[in-house]
C-alpha cells in the first residue's frame, strides 16, 4: 500500500553467513536480544524487553523508529496529520505503552464529514452512487467473526481449517449477504489487493472482531494529535541502542548465540546476542496538492464485483485538516516502483481535471511519499489447508531466534503488542 506521506520496511535476507573478519571491541557490540526492525512491534519489544532488565541492540533500517506509523507536519500551519497509523485500540497492553512515556490518551474524535463524490478514477468522471446502510451487514459479519476466537492470537489455527476461511472473500460476502460493507471494509483494510479474491482467513485477520469493537466503543488517540511522539520517546531512550539508518550484512545462529554484521552509516558492527528476535515482514524459501481539501472523493469501480476500485489505483482522496493539503492512498495487488506510482497517481489527477470533476492546479506537490510495501503478506489457499501456518509457529526458539511483526498476527498495532507481549513473557 502506498500513501502520499516514506518508509520501506527492512529486509533480513535469508544469509547465515558471517564476515569472517575480526571485528575490533569498539565496533563490537554485546547484548542480550538482538531486534531486527524498529517498527511497531520491533520498538516495543525493545522497551519492554529494557523493562524486564535485558539489554537490546535493535536495527532499523529506516532513519526514525515507527515503521508504519507516520506524522507528517504542515511547514506553514505547523498543523500535523497522520499518512500511516491513525488510531489506537484500546486494551491494558496499549495504554500501559503510552502511559510508560507519559503521553496522554483520548478517544479519537472523527473529524467533520466532508462532502463525499464517487468517481471512476479511470475516466475522471463522477458517478452516481448511493452507498447502503452497512449495519445490517456488519452485525452478520460479527455473528461469523465470534465463530472464530482463535484469530484474535496469530495464526494458531485448527485442523482442519474452518471451510469459510478458505472461501475467496467474495464467495463469503455472497453467502452471508455482506455486500452492504464491503466498499467500507475495502477502504478500512486498504493494502489487501485483489480484496475479494484473497482468502477471508486475511480479511479477517485485518478486519476482525477488535476492530468492530472499535467502531462501537471508540479509539484512542494521543492528547497531542502526533502518533509519532510515542517513537521519538522510544528512540531518544534507546539512544545508541538502537541502529537507524542500519541493515543486516550477515547472520550466523548456533544453538548457544548469534552474531549479525550490521551496516551502520558508521561503518560495520558485529552485534553478539544471546537471542535474536525478527520483527520484519519474513520472505519464505519455498504538498501543495493543489487538489480541492473540503472533499472526501472515493474512487468506484464502474462494472466492479462490488463496485471495488480497478487496482494498482487509488482508493480514496480525503482531507487532511491541514489547508491545501490531502491525503491520497494507493493500492496494488503487485508490487510496483515508486516511480510508476507517481507517475499513476499524477495521471489520475490529470483525469479528474481534465474531465472537470475536481479543480486541481497543473503540476500538484507530493509533500510527502511512503510506501508501506511489503504489506498484507499471504499464501495461496493450498498451502494454508496443507499447514503452512504451522511451519513459521515451530521456528520461534530454533537457534536462538523467535518472530513476531504483521506477518504472524495482522497489521494492528495494539494486536501485536498483545502477541509480541505474550511471546515475551514465553520466551525471554
């Protein structure tokens, strides 16, 4: 998923092998836990592992800790708005988080309606659309959801798995009349693709029962409007434990420790750790916008199931609160060069000039460009039913080294704090 706000995310090739050379004791660093990646779940493991007496070494690719969460802040109004992470659930877990560096929580307070246009965003025109009450929908939703605790912890799942999760999620919207909520679900799960192609399993992975328990008793949000105040905090304690701006050179695991050669911008550093935790999405062997910012324009598929937008393509236009400014998403099934994204997204805008639909000046700013990829990672159905889930839940603990991030529970922050919380106390 991209969003016109810039991080990639890191990645921990599959090498073992290690640098040879001697590293001398100022560029040798020993610690307990080893983290790879300063993400939500990374920064959290590293200060609550900080917390219980261990001492970490995290490594961060990216330039700040907070992986998908991003605050952008208006140059001229100094007014903030978020292009990643907008609220937070509530729960003991995340509450305690905040409260740990002292930063207030309130319920998160929807921002005015603004005046909704649906646009086919192939053509620039708008359509006519009347959406339909999804209540009904979301209540049957749920009466599904409750059939399937297990979700809620990671992909622990049974044998056999449940038929329903297997379906194409648009054969499940089919069979339970669903359709009412789907253009919301395709908007609130943004980065899942082809939405009614993928295995309900990851629908409701991203869209399950704590999220509907949102929608009925609120979110929080911090006090100050920046969500990105919670990893600055983390990361001027961690200090020099943690590596920005750092990649993984090489690993080597045994069953007593583990060495990783970082790339620093300082030069190369051996880290030495008695255990080595990947918070990373793994990869398995096998401006001035110059757009009009008192518009919400939703992008609907013209002859779409469901009337989903055409993807790659964007999947909504909304303000940001900040004048001139707006936040854009945009979404692709295939992963795709950043460059081939600005050049769609300027297309597209081109389109929705050019067909009158929106006053949009020439040559619009991208203030800021971030792309969440990779995001939403699944398998096909076949190897879910054949047990590919029980392959990634064995690997926690050999040779030192134990997983948690999006890809082992879903991309909820307060979800992985939970897990990553639970796999703490098991196992450090």
């Amino acid at each position: 998923m991209f969003s016109l706000s810039a991080q990639r995310a890191s990645k921990l090739g599959a090498t073992s092998t290690l640098n040879s050379r001697r590293f001398p004791h100022e560029d040798t660093i020993v610690r307990d836990v080893c983290i790879i990646g300063g993400g939500a779940t990374g920064t959290f493991s590293a200060i609550r592992l900080r917390d219980s007496g261990k001492t970490v070494a995290v490594v961060e690719r990216s330039s700040r800790l907070g992986g998908h969460t991003l605050t952008y802040q208006d140059p001229v109004s100094a007014l903030k708005t978020e292009a990643g992470l907008v609220v937070i659930r509530r729960s003991p877990v995340s509450e305690k988080y905040f409260a740990r560096f002292s930063i207030p929580l309130i319920k998160f307070e929807p921002p005015p309606p603004a005046a909704t246009i649906f646009v086919d965003f192939t053509t620039g025109k708008k359509v006519d659309f009347s959406p339909r009450d999804p209540s009904d929908a979301f209540a049957a939703y749920g009466a599904q959801l409750a059939k399937y605790p297990f979700l809620d912890n990671g992909f622990d799942l049974p044998d056999p798995i449940p038929e329903d999760l297997l379906l194409p999620f648009g054969h499940f919207v089919k069979k339970y009349d669903l359709s009412a909520m789907v253009l919301l679900v395709s908007k609130l799960g943004q980065g899942l693709g082809d939405l009614l192609s993928q295995p309900t399993l990851y629908v409701m992975k991203n869209f399950g029962k704590t999220a509907l328990e949102g929608f009925a008793t609120g979110f929080l949000v911090p006090e100050s409007g920046d969500n990105s105040s919670l990893y600055e905090k983390a990361l001027a304690e961690l200090g020099s434990d943690a590596l920005i701006g750092s990649s993984v050179v090489s690993v080597r695991r045994d069953n007593h420790s583990v060495r990783v050669v970082v790339q620093t911008p300082s030069g190369q550093k051996l880290i030495k750790a008695k255990k080595l935790l990947i918070t990373i999405p793994p990869r398995w062997r096998t401006s001035k916008a110059g757009v009009p910012d008192n518009y919400h324009v939703t992008n609907l598929g013209v002859g779409t199931p469901e009337s989903l937008p055409k993807l790659p393509g964007i999947y909504e236009i909304s303000p940001t609160g900040i004048p001139d400014l707006v936040n854009l998403k945009y979404g692709s099934p295939v992963p795709l060069p950043d460059e081939d994204v600005r050049a769609d997204v300027m297309a597209c805008l081109s389109r929705l000039r050019e067909a009158g639909t929106l006053q949009i000046n020439e040559k619009p700013e991208i203030a800021l460009f971030e792309n969440h990829g990779p995001f939403g990672l699944a398998v096909p159905v076949s190897p879910i039913e054949g047990g590919f889930y029980k392959q990634p839940n064995k690997l926690n603990g050999h040779r030192n080294t134990f997983y948690t991030g999006a890809a082992f529970q879903a991309h909820d922050a307060t979800l992985l704090w939970e897990y990553t919380d639970d796999l703490l106390r098991k196992h450090f």
